[in-house]
C-alpha cells in the first residue's frame, strides 16, 4: 500500500513538473509571437525631449537587412571596442551570431521623427540606437534578457536610455515575464550605477559572484535583475543583494 502511495505521488510530481514546463513554453511562445511590441505603447513610438526627436519601430534578428545589419555592428564597435579591449575581437564573433538569431527582438531608434514619405510611411533615416533582447527562461523563471542597449554618443545624455529602459520593463510585464535580467562589465562603473542606483536592478542569484564568490570574482560581469513577482524575486534574487548595492554605491563615491 505504502509503494503504490509512493508510485502515485511520484506521478503526480512529474505530472505537475511536465504541466508547469507547458505553460513556461507557452508562454515564452506567445511573447516572442508577437511582431510589433510597441503596438501596446504608442507613446513610446516617439522621444521628443531636451533637444532630441527619434522615432522607435520593432524589429528581429532574421529579419534584419543588410544595411541593418552594418547599422548594428558599426554601433557596437564604437561603443564596446575600448571596453573590451584586446577581447573585442572574439566578442565582435559572437556579437554578430546573437544579433541574427531567429530568437533576437529589437527596438530601433531612428532619427527623423516627423519626415514622412510621399506615401506617409517613415522614410530610411541613420540608426541612432537599439536594444537587442529576448524572452528566455532562467532557473525555470520566464524573464525578458536584455542582450544589447547601444546608443549613439549623438543622443547620449538627454534621457533616451531611461525611456529605453522603462519600456523594455513594461514589454516585460505585459508579456507576463517573471524578470527582467541583464548582464554588465564590472569595469564599467557608469553603467552599474545607472542599473543600480536609478532603475534598482540587483546583483542575481545567477551572477557567477553569487554561484561560487572565489570563481565569480575572477569574471568580468555581473548578470542584474529586477523582479516583478515572489517566485521570480526568491529564485532569482539573494537577500543580502540589497546590501551588495550599498557597498557597490559605497565604493563608486570613493
């Protein structure tokens, strides 16, 4: 009697495991299904603010032109060449596999917010930034990764990267994600305290300084997070992560 109670509850286990990876799946499915996420936020189609005026559209990695594609890598050589340094050039290979990945979703800034075609379309205009992320799973947590968030030195400094960043978060909680997660160059000091201090992002769980502190000390990143439910903010997060952010403000002001 004892073995079959065992067997049943072991059935029932495995059945609730195999019920829980559908709906993870299903979920993941529907979010990346969806063609245009800015659909839900015409407000953000548009940045008009402190000087500058861009236009933002949807876009995914095997979808991307040729000319796109160029836009894309000439941003990211500009931009993380000097941080990576003499690693650039393996990254830049990995860089270009990511960015056409069937899996890729993008937001593309634009300039030329008002020039309209005779045909009332947005005509081709330089690209000023994008972000590069996906709906992914970590920990069996649905989260939205952010991969890439490039701007062009042209439109750094007037707000447009925290307008970026507020709409990713509201694609990922309309999209139903459990987080939204990130990953960040240690050296780069700037872009932790932004993540940090302004957006309140934490140091994951998942980061290899939390996975195994000896280890992790000798990566170069740290992987972010910001929650929006328990299940997420328990797995995904450790307690004395709000402590870390101290001491990390704590040592960018000394």
């Amino acid at each position: 009697m004892e073995s079959r109670r065992e067997s049943e509850k072991k059935k029932l286990k495995r059945s609730e495991i195999l019920e829980k990876k559908k709906a993870i799946d299903q979920s993941i499915k529907a979010a990346s299904a969806q063609t245009d996420q800015l659909a839900s936020f015409p407000p953000f189609r548009c940045f008009n603010r402190n000087g500058l005026c861009v236009r933002l559209e949807s876009g995914r990695g095997d979808k991307l032109s040729p000319c796109m594609k160029q836009c894309i890598q000439s941003l990211l050589k500009a931009n993380m060449e000097g941080p990576y340094g003499s690693e650039w050039a393996a990254e830049e290979k990995v860089k270009r596999r990511e960015m056409v990945a069937p899996e890729a979703r993008y937001i593309f800034v634009h300039s030329n917010a008002n020039e309209m075609t005779v045909d009332d379309a947005p005509s081709p205009s330089p690209l000023l930034g994008f972000v590069h992320y996906r709906f992914t799973v970590e920990q069996e947590i649905t989260v939205l990764y952010l991969y890439e968030i490039q701007l062009d030195s042209s439109v750094q400094g007037k707000g447009l990267g925290k307008f970026l960043m507020h709409l990713i978060e509201l694609i990922a909680r309309k999209n139903h994600m459990g987080a939204l997660v990130l990953t960040v160059q240690k050296a780069n000091s700037l872009a932790m305290k932004f993540y940090m201090s302004k957006l309140r992002f934490v140091i994951s769980s998942i980061s290899p300084s939390r996975v195994n502190p000896l280890v992790g000390v000798e990566n170069n990143y740290e992987i972010l997070c910001k929650t929006f439910d328990p299940d997420a903010k328990a797995i995904l997060e450790l307690q004395h992560c709000h402590i870390m952010k101290i001491e990390w403000e704590d040592y960018l002001i000394l």
